[in-house]
C-alpha cells in the first residue's frame, strides 16, 4: 500500500490548488497581487531529490499531463514545464539531501525557472499582456515566498514520509 | 395585441455549483459541476445568483464543464451589449481593466448621449446570449483612440471572485445557422 502514498499526496495537492486554495486567497483589487500555488513543482525537486531522476521525471510527465487536462485549456504547457523541473533538479547527493538550506535553494531556483517559462511562453502566443517589470512585483515575489513558505512547511512531514516509503520498499524486497 | 410566441428573453435556466478555478491566474476559467449529461452545451450564458452576467460555457464533458468569465482576457470573448435608455445604444464588451475591476464597452455610437449608472444588459443579437441579462452599469464614458466612438466603462453587477453558485442559461429562440452566417467562398 505504501507506494501509493507519494501519488496519492501529490494528486490531493493538486486538488487543493484548484479548488481550497482559491478560496483562501481571494482576489482583491486594491491589492495588485496574484499569488499562485507551485506545490507540485516543490514535491517534484523533493522527489528528485530523494528517488532520482527517473521518479521525478515520471511523476512531472504524469501530473503535469492530469493539470493540464484539469485546468488548462492548451495541453502540453504544464507537462513540458513539469516534466523538464524533474530532469533538471534530479541531485541525488547525500549533501544535498541533508540540507534544507539546499532544498529550498533548489525550490527556488524550480518555481523561478518554471514561473518565467510560464510567463515568457504566455507572453508568446498573447495570452497575457503583463509587462515583465510587473509580472515580477506583482506574480513572480508573492508566488516565490508562498511556495517557499510551503516548502519548509512541507519538508519534515514529507522526508519522514520518503523515509517511511522507502523503508516499506526494502521490507518488500526481502 | 400582436400575438408573438418568440422573443429574443426566452431561455431555460439549470443551477450549477462552482467545482474549481484555474489556479495559475493567466486564464479565467472556472468549473461547474454540470456537464453534456445534464444538457449544458457550448456557448450557453453564465449568471451568477444574483443575477449578473459572469461569462459563457467554452468546454463541456460528461459531467462538468468550464466557464470563460467576461475578465477573460481574450481577443474572442465579446458580449454584443446594450445601454438600457429610451432608445437602447449596442456596443459590445471587449476587454477588461484588471486595474479598476470596470469591463470595457466599446463601438458605441458617438452621438449617444450615455450617463453614469445606466445599466447594461446583453442584447441578444450575438446570437449567444438571450436577450436582457444584466451585466453592469455604467461609472465612465470617454471616446475611444480614433474618436469615431464611444468606450464606456462598466461596473460589472456579479463579483468574478465570489462565485458559488451560477445559473447557466440556455438561450431558446432561434439562431442564425453557421451555414447562414458564412460569407459566400465560390
């Protein structure tokens, strides 16, 4: 039952970031700030991070693909964007695995890169028109210190739950 | 007494519960909770309880469907709208000022003489909406960047933020079939 856990955790935030979180952060117009939900990019460096490049890859390909079902209305934005953050932020070093300083270095150099791939794609084909000096103040900042916040939030809870995951893998391998 | 069985009001109207919301806030969609199994159909018209008008169904599958909201920002998402006076101006709802929260009416005739707090209603005459549901009133009037016409600028009635429940609206009398509307290709 235990392999399932990580999927499951995963698709309940994906979820949430459609539907509760929207309700907590309602939009205000004096206030000129857009603040979006990345968990998913951050569980990906996670599991990058402690499984590999090959799990992350696999779980940014397959979530990205359900988001953009779920949410969007181009595929393939997500998918590329989900998938590319699982290749690239693969550093299965026990350095890297010990340190939450690291981990969060590299959850914030995965939602800056997937933020402004996002942004410089949007920006592209005109779907939106926001200038790149606004999109910074008003989306990129607000959208990193939640995702951040998120992380740190998140880390103790989850590496106990990798710990666990993986525990239960070898006990089966025996 | 003129005995006219069909007019451009007539709609049906379903309740639908709002599901979820883009999360990244590029786009603004929005999912009901009723889909191709309980009738809905693209292009139907949104209200929400209130009233006002929130947008239009772009997407429908078995058992939800997604909703373009009028703050959109979309080249395609018009409403062929009307100034409620005496004798109604039309115009339509192109655009939206995320600054200010107002939609933007344009191509009005620039004689009309249009005053603030008059209403907006949808016209009817796009061929999407029904006529008469209530889409805002008006805060501004300037002319537009060619000054050949008018921009007013309109408080939308419904909140885009605080959606619940909606009604979506079948609009029921006639409409032109697309082979109608195209121009002549031989």
């Amino acid at each position: 039952v235990s392999r399932f856990y990580i999927p499951t955790f995963i698709l309940l935030l994906l979820v949430i970031e459609g539907t509760l979180f929207q309700l907590v952060t309602p939009y205000q117009h004096n206030i000129d700030v857009t603040i979006v939900p990345r968990f998913i990019v951050v569980m990906l460096v996670f599991i990058g991070i402690h499984f590999g490049r090959y799990s992350s890859i696999v779980y940014g390909l397959i979530f990205g693909l359900v988001y953009d079902i779920v949410y969007t209305q181009f595929l393939g934005v997500y998918m590329f964007g989900f998938g590319f953050v699982g290749y690239a932020f693969a550093y299965t070093y026990k350095l890297v695995q010990d340190s939450l300083l690291l981990h969060l270095l590299f959850v914030t150099l995965a939602v800056s890169i997937f933020e402004y791939y996002q942004y410089g794609l949007y920006r592209l084909i005109g779907i939106t028109d926001l200038s790149a000096v606004l999109f910074f103040h008003e989306r990129f900042l607000p959208g990193l210190v939640l995702n951040i916040a998120f992380a740190i939030l998140v880390y103790f809870p989850v590496k106990k739950l990798f710990q666990f995951v993986e525990k239960q893998a070898s006990l089966r391998q025996r | 007494m003129l005995d006219l069985e069909e007019s451009l009001h007539d709609y049906l109207m379903r309740s639908a519960v709002v599901i979820q919301r883009s999360p990244d806030r590029w786009t603004e969609y929005i999912g009901l909770n009723k889909g191709s199994e309980d009738g809905i159909e693209p292009n139907m018209g949104v209200i929400d309880s209130k009233g006002g008008l929130i947008g239009k169904v772009k997407q429908v599958s078995e058992f939800s469907s997604r909703i373009q909201l009028l703050s959109d920002n979309d080249r395609t998402n018009r409403v062929s709208a009307m100034i409620m006076m005496d004798q109604p101006e039309y115009g339509f709802i192109e655009g939206y000022d995320e600054d200010t929260g107002l939609l933007i009416m344009r191509k009005i005739d620039f004689e009309a003489d249009i005053e603030e707090g008059q209403m907006v209603t949808t016209s009817g005459k796009g061929g999407v909406y029904p006529s008469g549901l209530l889409i805002g009133e008006v805060v501004r009037v300037e002319p537009d960047e060619y000054g050949l016409t008018q921009n007013a600028f309109i408080e939308p009635a419904a909140d885009f933020y605080a959606l619940d429940y909606v009604y979506i609206i079948e609009r029921t009398s006639t409409t032109m079939g697309p082979e109608l509307l195209e121009e002549e290709t031989s």
